[in-house]
C-alpha cells in the first residue's frame, strides 16, 4: 500500500474515531444497559454493541473488500489474516467503563496479509488518541510520539493483570517484584498505551486478538516487541498471554517465566 | 471551630494547593533529582522537598500555633495530636511522579485536638481537587460531591497494594478476588479519592499518617469507613494496614481478613 495511500487511510480512521468518541460520551450521560457475558467480571453493555456497530458500518465504507473482527462479533467470522483485516475492540474495559466511566478504551488494527499496518488507541476519557504504523510513525492527538528507552525490567514500573498476578500465572510474582512494582488498569488498552509512553517498561496479559490487535502495530512501530509470554511470535486469531515489552524487559521476563 | 472561619480556611488551603501545583508542573519541565529512601523503590526527588517546603511556610502563616507533621520531615516532630496538626505528604506516589509523570497526589489533613477536621486531596495531573471536611462537606474543584452508593465487595472494584497483594497479606487475594477485581495505581491519594467518588468500593495498603490523614477526613465525611485492617479505629500518628471502604464492602473484608 502506498504510503499517502496510508496516510489518508489514517486520517478518515481517526476522524471516525473521534466521531466514535463523541458518541459514546453522549451515551454515557444516559442509562447504562448491562449484561454479563461469561460471568460477572465479564461485561458487556447496549455501548458496546452500538459502538462496535458504528464502527464496522464506517470502516465497511472506507474499505469494503476487508473483513472486520469485532469483539461483540457485529463484524464477520474470520478465520484468515489474507487480504485486509481490520479488529476492533468497541470499549476495552468494560468493567471500569462501566465501574469507574474512566479508564478505557478503543481499538482498532489494521493487517495487510497479516502485516501490521497501522494501529488506533483511544484512551477516551483522557482524550488521548494513539495512531500510526510502521510506515508513517505513532503520534498522539497527531503529535509524534518518541520511541520510549529502552529500559530494564528493574528500572521500570509493569503492567500487570489482576487475575494472572493473583494466581501467580507465568511467574506474575517473581516478574511484578524484579520491576519497581505492578500497576493494574483493567484495560489492556490503557495500559499498553502506558508501555508505548514510557510509563510502563511493559505489560503482560491473557489477551484476545482485539486486545492486543492495535497495540501490536503501535508497539512494535515503536521498537517494543511483542510476543507469546514464551518468547514465540503471536497469531492474530488466537487468544493467549501476551507480552509487550521494550526489549531489555522482555529479556529479563523471558529468563523469569522459563 | 465556627463554620465561618473553617470555610475561610478551606479556602485558603485550596488556594495553596492550586500554588503549589503550579509550581510542581514547572518543575516537572526541568531536571529532577530522584534519591533512594529506604530501598529503590522508595523515592524521593528535589520536588517532593521543595513542595514540602512550600507548604509548611504557608500553613504557617495561616495557622501560627499549629503543628505541621510532613512526609520529608520539614515540619515539626509531632508526638501527639492535641490542639491543631496539619499532616500532609507533598507528592505522594513519588515513584509515579518520577517513571510516569502521573498518577501522583499531594495531600494535607487538618486534625483539631485529633477531631478529623478538614483534608485536601489533589490528583494533580487530573487537576482535581478534593476538599472539605465533616462541616462543609466534599467538593471537587469546588463542585459539591455526592456520597458513594454503599456497595457491596462483590459489586465494586478493590482498590490493592501490590506488595500486599503480591505477597497475599491480610488476605489481599482473598478480597481481590471477591470483589470484581484488583486495581494497582501506586499513589495512596489516587486511590483514597477513586473510593471516594465511587469508583472503587474499597481501598487496603499498608499506610503511613500522610498517606491516609487527608482521606480519612474526606472520607469519613462522605459516609465511608476509615479503620484498621482488623476493624479497629486508626491512630494518626502510626503506621500500618489502614482499611477505606464503603461499610457493605468493610463488614465483608473484615469476615474474609478474621
């Protein structure tokens, strides 16, 4: 794909996100309808659905060859990364959307043959917007963002998740102690949007591909890498523990959960 | 204390407040100075000092005769809580400020012969000020704040330590995993105020006086209940496992922590 070809592409995606925002927080000044999906640490709301609908309606327009898979599953089934694939995630933390109406997120990646093509990240109360790809750098609300530094694990703050450092899934333990200490959002959005600004030396979790679908363009545009808590390289189609991480951390976390 | 002089007061700890934010945030633009306390995860940078600094000065100009117990140890060596005390912590969650530039707080509780009696907490990058006490009620940034529904455990997101929860003290698994699920911020005055306005239904971390001073006025204020981790009443000049929470989310913590 050209790359002002991208870069038009990546305008109309972040005015549809912005658009996307306002809506949801014109919802929120109504009642919530909510339900549970798998148990009662899982959610969904009627916010969700209408704003994954709208997005899928608006990416079907600038694109309508593609395939979209979408977290409430308003998109299509796909079960290959050929041709173009956008993933979506409509409201990522959906508990602290519905809990907090703070801390979370939408998401969008965008694949090309199953290349990372370009990756959105909506932290929609802080109103802070990450956008880019490879081929045209991240910003934030359009201003470049630096690539973080490369620090240690033992230099740098880690995102955790609540379930896996409960139960000690994947030594969570032993890698929250060797970091300055764990933080946990409830959003792997926000946090990994904490990872690409330096904030976080990294993140790991139990992911589903809208989770880290984004987050993996914008990451790895930025020289942070990302991968199965093993080492191994992801698939986009199938959930598992995720780590994304700037280089010397995962290093550290590699050496820790074998 | 008559009312008249506590809201001349209130207001002029709230304009010292939005003073010293100012100046942090300039500070913050330039060089910090980051020290080792006690253990590398235990910070302390020029700011924390100078702002400590600040504050002192001014509160003593308002409050001559008053004690003031700081964080960093520029105030007065205080060994009791009679006539007035002025407990505050310049920038707390000082790790944040250095690795984040987020996510911090500064805080100041006012105690009256050790009557909770007016406390300030500021999420200073938010820019929300919480303030008031038992006779004036809560406002942030100056708008009045409602008290939290009274939640239950299982309903609310918990507000953890990670050192407790990592290492599974006072049963800080346990209660994670009833409530709807464990969130890590790292700054005790982000959390205290998440609790406060209804975004989390409870708070547990091993606590120092500055930590909790401020909460627990504005807290106690807003109907919520302020205790040790064993149910027994805190005491402003010690330190240890300090439990916030509605009194639903209390009684269950308590049964699980026994």
């Amino acid at each position: 794909m050209e790359t002002n070809e991208l870069q038009q592409l990546n305008q109309a995606v972040q005015a549809i996100m912005r658009q996307s925002r306002a809506q949801v927080l014109a919802q929120m000044g109504k009642q919530l309808t909510v339900s549970e999906k798998t148990s009662r640490k899982d959610l969904v709301t009627n916010v969700d659905k209408s704003n994954e609908h709208f997005l899928v309606h608006e990416l079907r327009q600038l694109d309508p060859n593609a395939k979209i898979l979408g977290e409430e599953g308003l998109g299509d089934t796909v079960t290959s990364m050929a041709g173009h694939v956008w993933i979506i995630d409509p409201i990522d933390g959906t508990m602290n959307f519905v809990h907090q109406r703070d801390h979370f997120a939408m998401m969008i990646g965008y694949y090309v043959d199953g290349t990372p093509t370009l990756g959105y990240i909506y932290d929609v109360m802080g109103d802070r917007l990450f956008a880019g790809g490879p081929k045209l750098g991240v910003t934030v609300n359009e201003q470049p963002l630096a690539a973080p530094a490369d620090l240690p694990l033992t230099e740098g703050l880690f995102g955790a998740s609540g379930p896996l450092l409960i139960h000690d899934r994947f030594q969570m333990q032993a890698i929250a102690h060797a970091s300055l200490g764990p933080r946990i959002i409830g959003s792997a959005g926000i946090q990994i949007s904490q990872v690409l600004a330096g904030e976080l030396v990294g993140y790991l979790s139990y992911l589903r591909p809208w989770d880290f679908a984004a987050g993996r363009v914008l990451a790895e545009t930025l020289g942070l890498v990302v991968s199965q808590v093993d080492g191994k390289p992801v698939n986009m189609l199938s959930s598992g523990a995720v780590l994304i991480a700037t280089k010397s951390a995962q290093r550290a976390i590699l050496t820790i959960v074998r």
